[in-house]
C-alpha cells in the first residue's frame, strides 16, 4: 500500500519578557532551581494572578507577523490535569475563546504551499521534571519550578503538511519570523521554543484522516525530522500488517532512533477546561492592535524581496542577509556606506560570517562596525589596495577595530600603482622565466597567469592587478 502523511505542528513559543505570565518573578534562564517562584506560580492558597500586559502585546505581535486575527475578546481558562511539576493542579490557558484565529505562513517545500493556522493562545508554562544529574536519580524525581507560570503562546496549524521537510521548513520560518520580532529569543536548547507534531497517515488517495499520533516536545529542527519520519514509517508498517493506529502521545528517543508510548491520548474534555475565576476577559481593542502593529519591523520575506529589488542582490544573497534583523540592518549600513551591495554582500557573506563562526560571535558582538567594513570595501574599489591584501587587512581590523586605512598606511600595504616600478618588476620577471615567455609566445596562453604570479610576487603582492596585467602584456608582446 502508498500512504498520505498528514502532518499538523503546535509550537510553543516563550514569550521575550521579564517576568512571568502572572506575578512578578524572573523568567531568566540558569538560576538555581527554585530560585524563581511565588506563591502565585506555586499556586498557594488565596494568591491571585495579574496578567503581564507585556506578555499579551508580544502575543499580539506574533498574531499579526503571522496574518492572525486579533480577537477583542479571549478567555483564560483552567485546564485540570495532574501532574508532578503542575503545582496547581492546573494550567492557565485559553480554550474556547483563544486570543488569535487563522492566519498562515508560506513554505517553499513540496512545491509551494501555504500552510494555514488554526489558532494562537496564551498559556502558561508548567516546572520542570528532572530525572538525572543527582546521587539517587534512579529513585527520586527532582522538580524545579523556575519555569512554572512563565508565559507562551501556542501557535496550532492546520494539517496542512504532508512530510517532514515541510514541517521542519515551516517550524524554521516560523522561528526566524518570531526571533525577528522579538516575541522569542529562539533558544531551543534552554526550552524556549518547543514543537509537538500531531502525525497521521492514510491510503493515497483518501480524503479522511487517519488516526493521529501526538509527538511530544521536539527541541531541534533535526529531531523533528526524525520523529516525523520515523512515525510516518511506524504507523504505514502498522496497517501494512493489519494493525490499527492507537491515538497516543509519543516521545522522541534521539539516542534510539524511535518514538516511545508515553501515554493514552486525552481528549478536550478530559481536562474539564472552565473560565478561569480568577482572571477577567482579556479585552484587546483596535486601538492596542494598531498600537502593536505600529511597533512591527519589516518582516523576513518582505525584506528579502526588497534587497533583491533595490540592491540587485541575487536571490541567494538576500536569502542569507535575512536570516536575523540584525544581519540584514548590519548589510543594510555597509551596502549604503560603500556604495557597492554585491561587494558588501560578499564580504558579510564570506570572510565575516567565516570569522564570526570560527569565533562564536554573535552577530550583536561583531567587533567590525558597518563602517569599518564600508571603508575596506572604497580602499579596494578605489585601488588603494588589492583583494588579497585587502583579507590581510580585515583580519587586522577585526582584531583591533582600527580602519582599514590606519592599517594599510602604517604597514605600507597600499597598492603599487607607479608604472615605472612595475615595468622594471615586469622586465626582471620576463628575463628570469625565459622558458615561460618562450612558451606563452608559442601559443602557451595559461602561462601568462604563472608570470602575472611572479610579477605580483615581486612586488610583494602590492602590484596593481589590472596594471600589472597590461604592462606585462604589452612587454611580452613586443617580443
């Protein structure tokens, strides 16, 4: 039998704040396990919770990048489950009456398509459970309740996905989009963004879907490739031999290679969602969503559209300009400054992305100021110096953060553009490689290269190309 993957991804998203959904303790990563919490996020008796306005604005925000509507009315609600890091025995979310609904994102993959979205709500993260790393991990489960009330959007789509090279697209532009914005910091390592991936399949060619499979907390764009694909297999191998898909939830085992059971799926109303008492209706106007939209920098696709038109960029340029705001404002200053976007793009491209990878810079540190970098791209453009020597020197500034012109003329690495230097050069080379000038005279083209070479070499590397070039044609065709 051919089997149809239906794939559909919800994504938990670490809204960029201070402080949590609901009180007033820190969201800050790395500090001592319960170091971060309050009876508010401890859920004690008689606490109240006071939402984050910062938080709602940020969820507005990754609404609107996204194409959402905005509803002006949502409702938090509690949803009642047990668990050992829930300390309330319930999770604050939104159910029936989420903040945001539709919307969508573009995916190249599979062709083109646009993957819709059902829904994004607000909710709050639970604590974590931690199974090693302690003397008697193998009797005891420790609970630290620092991430416990911290707020996150979840972001539903439809099933819209038919493989895991459109999930995992559609999970990498969805991250880029919301990292852009600054609605998250885009930390899959630290937990800061999640996915769990609904999986179905089906006989080609059927309309209804198959019984789906939920894949739990997948933390790198790798591991939900893998998952989908393992559970794709799985399931298609299941009916294959006359099994039937059981509704379940499923982790990913890296180390294994597999999905593992972990538990029965639940359905809506086995969580008994209700109003949460606590809470008021959060009331969003027009007005707020204006204010939040004003505040929105231009997105991703818009951007790279815009550098391909007004720069003349290829595509492949724009592509990796846009990969952070930060790097395409970084490309956006050079390119202005130099008067020269390809050559900016190929140095951002090259040998700063190269320099800052080898570093582990993040694009924020950079050392090289856009403008450091604009004056290295006018001395090459101008002829002050050359290609080769010019790499020489951004390795100077990227070091000490002087110009590129303080370098070249402390150092005399200014390119040699005296005619009458380079003649002589060029005469001394042509005498020394009698055997290369014969050979270039007999018809022998690719030896001009070996002596434009020597010629460079014998001034240091400081000859200017293009003048080297004609002098050393010019002598040689006298003969």
């Amino acid at each position: 039998m051919k089997f149809d993957a239906v794939v559909g991804l919800e994504i938990h998203a670490q809204l960029h704040t201070r402080t949590k959904a609901f009180c007033g303790c820190s969201t800050s990563f790395g500090s001592p396990a319960n170091s971060q919490v309050c009876p508010v996020c401890l859920g004690l008796p008689g606490a109240l919770p006071v939402l984050n306005s910062h938080a709602v604005d940020l969820a507005i925000k990754a609404a609107l990048a996204l194409e959402c509507d905005v509803q002006p009315e949502s409702i938090f609600a509690r949803k009642n489950y047990f668990y050992p890091d829930l300390p309330k025995g319930y999770q604050i979310s939104q159910y029936e009456k989420p903040l945001a609904l539709g919307g969508g994102l573009d995916i190249d993959a599979g062709g083109g398509k646009r993957v819709a979205l059902t829904r994004i709500h607000m909710e709050e993260d639970a604590g974590k459970s931690l199974h090693e790393g302690f003397p008697d991990s193998n009797q005891r489960t420790y609970l630290d309740f620092n991430r416990s009330g911290v707020p996150l959007i979840e972001i539903v789509s439809e099933p819209d996905m038919r493989s895991a090279a459109e999930a995992s697209e559609f999970f990498t532009r969805l991250r880029d989009i919301l990292v852009w914005v600054g609605v998250n910091d885009g930390n899959m390592e630290e937990g800061s963004l999640r996915c769990d991936a609904n999986v179905s399949v089906r006989p080609l060619g059927e309309s209804a879907l198959g019984t789906k499979v939920e894949v739990k907390n997948l933390n790198s764009f790798r591991y939900l490739r893998d998952a989908i694909d393992y559970e794709i297999d799985r399931q298609a191998d299941l009916i294959e031999r006359g099994g039937r898909v059981v509704q379940e939830t499923r982790l990913w085992d890296s180390t294994g290679g597999r999905t593992l059971s972990m538990r029965s799926k639940e359905e809506a109303h086995d969580y008994r969602y209700f109003p949460e008492p606590d809470l008021p209706a959060l009331m969003v106007s027009e007005a707020r969503v204006e204010a939040v939209r004003r505040t929105m920098p231009e997105l991703p696709e818009a951007r790279r559209r815009r550098f391909v038109a007004a720069y003349a960029l290829p595509e492949y340029d724009a592509g990796v300009l846009t990969q952070s705001a930060a790097l395409a404002d970084y490309f956006e200053v050079v390119a202005t400054m130099a008067r020269n976007p390809k050559a900016a793009s190929n140095w951002i491209m090259g040998e700063l992305l190269r320099a800052m990878k080898d570093r582990g810079t993040a694009m924020v540190e950079v050392p090289l100021t856009p403008a450091l970098l604009a004056g290295l791209i006018v001395l090459i453009d101008d002829g002050t110096i050359s290609g080769s020597i010019a790499k020489e020197v951004f390795a100077k500034m990227l070091d000490s953060g002087r110009p590129a012109a303080d370098i070249v003329k402390a150092e005399g690495l200014a390119q040699n553009s005296d005619e009458g230097a380079l003649v002589a050069i060029v005469q001394g080379v042509i005498a020394a490689n009698a055997e290369a000038v014969a050979q270039f005279r007999a018809g022998s083209a690719k030896t001009f290269g070996f002596l434009v070479g020597q010629v460079m070499k014998g001034s240091g590397g400081k000859a200017n190309p293009a003048l080297a070039n004609r002098l050393l044609k010019r002598e040689l065709d006298r003969g």
